[in-house]
C-alpha cells in the first residue's frame, strides 16, 4: 500500500507507541510494526497520538505529517489528575513524562518530555509547574530546562546527583520524605542509585525505570536486564518500601500503565519483592525486557 502508516527503521523497540494504540501497533520482530491500517477517524487519532509521542518520530505516513491540530497532548490519563506529556525525547530513552495536577490548579513534572519552547507554554497553559521532579539520572536530560523555563524546582535523589549537580532540591538516604502536600518521595535504589519513586495522594505511583506494568506477564515487573547499579539493592529497597506501598495507577517511565485497586496493587509490590529477591546480576540486554 503506497497510503499507509509505516513504521521507519529508526524504531528502537521503545513501546511507547504500542501503548497508545495497541490495535494498530505491534511488536514484530524486536521493533514495532503497523499491523492494521485505522478504520475510522478515531483510529486515525491514535495513530496521530502514537506519532506525536515517539522520540524518534519513526511512525510515518508517505503522503502527509502528522496534522498539529490532531496533537492530543497533554492528553489527559482517563478520570485522573494526571496528563501524559507525550513528545518522548531520545535523550532520556524515550521516556514517558507526567503533569500532576494538584489542588489550587499547580502542577508537577514528573521527568520531562523533549525540550520545546512550544511545548513547554502548551503544559504551562494548564497551570503554574511548581516543581520538576527526576526518578533516576536516566531521565534528567531536559530537567534544568524545564524547570528553569517554568521558574520551578528541580528534584533529585543525592545518588544520581551527578546528572543534574544543579539541582535545587536533593533527596538524600532512603527514608521516605514529603515533598508537597500529599505527594511522597520514595527513595528506590536499585535501577540506578538514585532512583526514586513518587506516590501522590496514595493514587498514583510514578515508577520510573524501577518497576513497570507487563503485558506480557500481565503483572508488575522490574526490568532486572537493564538495571544499572544493583538487582541486590532493587531487592532491598523493594521489601524495605512494599510494605506502606499504596497507589492505584502504576505510572512508569518504560512500559505500560495499569489501573486496579489499591489491595490489588498492593500485593502484587508484594510478590514483586519476593520475585525481585530471587534474581541475580545479569549482563545489560534491552531486547529481553518483557513489555
């Protein structure tokens, strides 16, 4: 078909498209694929959503761009208070970044999309960002940016320090710390050192690169393939943080979402612990993370 959507061979197997339109997007093959053309105009939404988030900008059609009236970001995540950036950046591995909204009408960051001028007025547009908030060095590329352009503060954990040694706020140990009115940081070491976790009103739990949902295991996973700094200490701080664990929606960096019950989240943080306390070292490989 010389009129269809493809997917260019910049692909990097990230997932993020497949996440938004998941009839139309599959992995193939290590990358990510067309496997139908959209029927409808709905369909043809996603597929512009899928090609406004990729961060190599890989889902393609031979006749047209993607249309800037069709732009659904920030694209509000169902009933929530949390909208999804989307515009993935390469320099943070394609990573998925949040608008929290809070009461009062602020907002916080949760790692960043690409860095844009344009895209920062269009998330400000829905609020003042108070406070940009980093889950681990992986995803830092673009934080001073942001945060300086939104007159915010800049969040991080004192062992990923390095990657933002301009920061203005620095979590430090692994107590878990307040850090806005119903918001709570939760040190994680394990991905990278300074990895953190961030759970807002016992709602919404922003993982980062610790722990994500699966579809191929329909559960929740750690990606002990590409972690970093130490399986050992994921484990640790897995069962030192299960415990008092409480959130509904599962909001990763890499991988998918998922809504269920707080019980339910619960006591799968729980087997993950004790899965995760089973592991051992292994090489760095992204082609055996189980999306």
């Amino acid at each position: 078909m010389t009129d269809a959507w493809y997917v260019d061979d910049r692909c990097t197997n990230c997932d993020v498209a497949r996440q938004l339109a998941p009839a139309l997007i599959a992995e193939v093959g290590g990358r990510s694929e067309i496997v139908r053309q959209p029927r409808d105009a709905a369909e043809e939404r996603l597929l512009h959503a899928a090609a406004f988030a990729c961060p190599t900008r890989s889902i393609r059609h031979p006749a047209r761009r993607p249309a800037p009236e069709l732009d659904p970001f920030p694209m509000r995540l169902g009933d929530t208070d949390v909208l999804l950036c989307g515009h993935n950046s390469q320099h943070t591995a394609g990573a998925t970044s949040y608008l929290l909204r809070r009461p009062g009408g602020t907002q916080l960051m949760v790692d960043t999309p690409r860095w844009s001028e344009p895209l920062a007025a269009r998330y400000e547009a829905l609020g003042p960002v108070t406070d940009v908030l980093l889950t681990h060095r992986d995803h830092a590329a673009h934080g001073r940016r942001y945060a300086d352009r939104f007159g915010a503060r800049l969040w991080i954990h004192e062992g990923d320090l390095d990657a933002a040694p301009d920061a203005d706020r620095v979590l430090r140990g692994t107590e878990s710390a307040e850090i806005a009115e119903g918001v709570y940081a939760h040190p994680l070491p394990g991905h990278t050192r300074g990895s953190v976790l961030y759970v807002a009103d016992e709602r919404y739990c922003f993982s980062g690169d610790s722990f994500y949902w699966s579809r191929t295991t329909g559960d929740i996973e750690v990606a002990d393939s590409v972690t970093w700094y130490s399986i050992e200490e994921l484990a640790a701080s897995l069962a030192r943080t299960a415990v008092g664990l409480r959130f509904e929606w599962l909001l990763p960096g890499h991988g998918d979402r998922m809504h269920l019950p707080a019980a339910d989240m619960a006591e799968r943080v729980r087997r993950l612990a004790e899965r995760t306390r089973e592991l051992r070292p292994r090489p760095v490989d992204f082609t055996a993370v189980r999306w």
